[in-house]
C-alpha cells in the first residue's frame, strides 16, 4: 500500500467555497458497493435508499471558535492561536502561529484572559494555561476556523454548523452532516428511520495529508469521542431487529467502529471512547457500520483512506472520477456520498 495510490488531481473550481441552500438541495451520488453502480440524486432523496428500522447516527458536535488572536508579552508581537482540544478547565493543546513561543512566554488577548505557554509539543503545537477559563470570552475574542481551501467569506457562521449541533469541542464541522436540516430530519423520523447521536470532537489534523510514502507508517491524529448507554441501546436494537446502522461522516465511523472493536456481531458497547487512535486503511474489517454518508475528501488524506477501506479504492476512485466530470463541489461544503 503506497499513499501515492490515494491522490487525485482536482480542479479548483470544484472546491466548494460557499454551502448550497437550503442545505438538502445538494446533490447526492449514490455508490452500491455490491453492484458497483452509481446514480445521481438530490440529498433530500436520501429517504428512497433507506427504511423503517435503520438508525441513522449523528456526529453532535458543535465547532467552537477556536481561532484566537493575541500578542507577545514583552515586545508586543502578533501570534495567532488555534484552540485544538482543552485539557482541563484552564489548559489547551493547541497550534500556535510565531516566533519566540517557548514555555514561560505570556501572551495577552485583548478583552480575554492572559495566557502562559507551558510546554512545546511536535511541531507549533504548544500546550497554553489561561488565566482563567476561556470559554466565556468565545464570542468576544473567538473567530470560526474555516478550512484552509475555503476563501470566500461566511457572512453566517451557523452555515459551518450542523442544524443538530450541541456539544462544543470541534476545530472543524463534521462536514458530511451539513445536508441534514429540520424538515428532512422530521421526513425520516416520520418514515419509521431512527436517529442516534454520538460526539466527537474534530481536530485540524483532519486536514492534514498523509506524507509518509507508505500510510501505514502514518501517526494517525487522535479525536475525543463518546458514545452513551442510551445510543448504543439503539444501535445494538436496531442490528438485532434486522435494521442498518447509517454513519454520517467518517467520524461518526471512527466513534462506531471505536466502539465495536473487538465485537465481530456488530454490537457496540457504551462507553468514552477517548482520545481514539483508530486509523481505518484499506483491509479494515467493518464491524458495526453499514452505509456510510460522506462528503468528498482531500487527495493523501486519512479520510479518503477511510472511505476507500469502506467501498474499496477502485470503486471510489472511479466515483471521484464520474464527479469530477458531473461537476459535483467538493469538501466542506461540497455534495455529498452515500455508500450502500
């Protein structure tokens, strides 16, 4: 296995740099693994591809203005600060953006709390104690982290939320949910098809490319996850009723597959699943997962690794392949997968 066998050339008109309204409009490829074949829809169709019993499950994570600026204490110089995961009431792991950053460097944040640099980490990523909580100056000094691709302003930052988000913790939106809104959601219910909700909190890291020549070789970058009593009641419910379990996103996968791991009947079992390290190549076997819905990921990357694991690397690439030339938009606020 070769990373290289991962990449693509992708237009950049492709790159979708605003999101579709309403968000159900976008369009939706549906790829059957058992088949090979692939259709076009409307993501407001997905009900034709589902039924009564399948359990849906949501990835609730609420993206959290991580984006922070502050200067340097003495000397005022500018330094750019990206929340990536709070450690304990007062201390963040986070990327941060300039020179001098060594531990015992105070930053100021105008209107914000002081913050001291107390560890290096790999790369420009720093381990920060503020002076108090920074949460509750979110919304004075915070600013959304959008993905790098994406250069054209978002006047509503809610667009880069999913409608069912409510736990705060993510660098990133978990992209795939971004088609769901309120009247599909009440379609499906109405149609017998249930949801169930799991967190996990997105790093960056997920935009990073693999460049290791071989992936395998890759350190996988680790996410927060959990998945309560009450979903996995659901989940081991529906699979032993007969019904199929739908991630949204891949990482709705890695919570769901964190979970089984292990189970070879598919059942998942409740529990935090930590800062999980589940990386998912091609010759993974799928334990708890049964169709996955997906946006369309960046070349090299641990995604498009994942959902190649999930349908095989042929068969995405040849959806890629139809996509690009269907003009589908891709990444975050792209069209969207569903992979049967």
């Amino acid at each position: 296995m070769r990373t290289a066998e991962f990449d693509y050339d992708l237009p950049l008109d492709r790159i979708a740099q605003t999101p579709i309204t309403p968000r159900h409009d976008s369009r939706l490829m549906i790829v059957d693994r058992s088949t090979g074949k692939i259709e076009h829809r409307c993501f407001w169709e997905i009900d034709r591809f589902l039924k009564p019993g399948d359990v849906v499950v949501i990835n609730e994570t609420r993206v959290i203005p991580a984006r922070i600026f502050a200067t340097k204490q003495p000397g005022g110089g500018k330094v750019e600060l990206l929340l990536l995961e709070r450690n304990d009431a007062r201390t963040w792991t986070a990327w941060v953006g300039g020179k001098g950053l060594i531990p015992g460097r105070r930053l100021t944040i105008a209107g914000g709390p002081e913050v001291e640099i107390i560890e290096v980490l790999e790369g420009p990523k720093r381990r920060l104690r503020f002076d108090e909580p920074i949460e509750p100056f979110f919304e004075r000094v915070g600013h959304v982290p959008l993905p790098p691709y994406i250069h054209t302003r978002l006047d509503d930052l809610e667009r880069y939320q999913t409608v069912y988000a409510t736990t705060p913790g993510s660098a990133a939106a978990p992209t795939a949910g971004l088609h769901f809104t309120d009247p599909l959601i009440k379609k499906l219910l109405d149609q017998g098809i249930l949801f169930a909700r799991v967190t996990l909190h997105v790093g960056l890291d997920t935009f990073a490319p693999v460049t290791e020549a071989d992936p395998r070789e890759h350190k996988i970058h680790t996410e927060w996850c959990l998945l309560n009593q009450q979903t996995a009641d659901q989940i081991n419910a529906a699979k032993a009723a007969g019904g199929r379990v739908v991630s949204v996103g891949t990482t709705s996968v890695r919570t769901l597959e964190t979970a089984a791991r292990g189970r070879a009947n598919g059942q998942v079992v409740a529990a935090s699943c930590g800062h999980t390290d589940l990386f998912i190549l091609p010759g993974f076997i799928f334990n708890a997962v049964d169709i996955m819905i997906t946006n369309f990921h960046l070349p090299k990357s641990t995604l498009l690794m994942l959902v190649s694991a999930f349908a095989g690397r042929d068969l995405i690439f040849k959806a890629y392949q139809v996509a690009i030339d269907e003009g589908y938009r891709f990444y975050s606020f792209g069209d969207a997968m569903l992979i049967l």
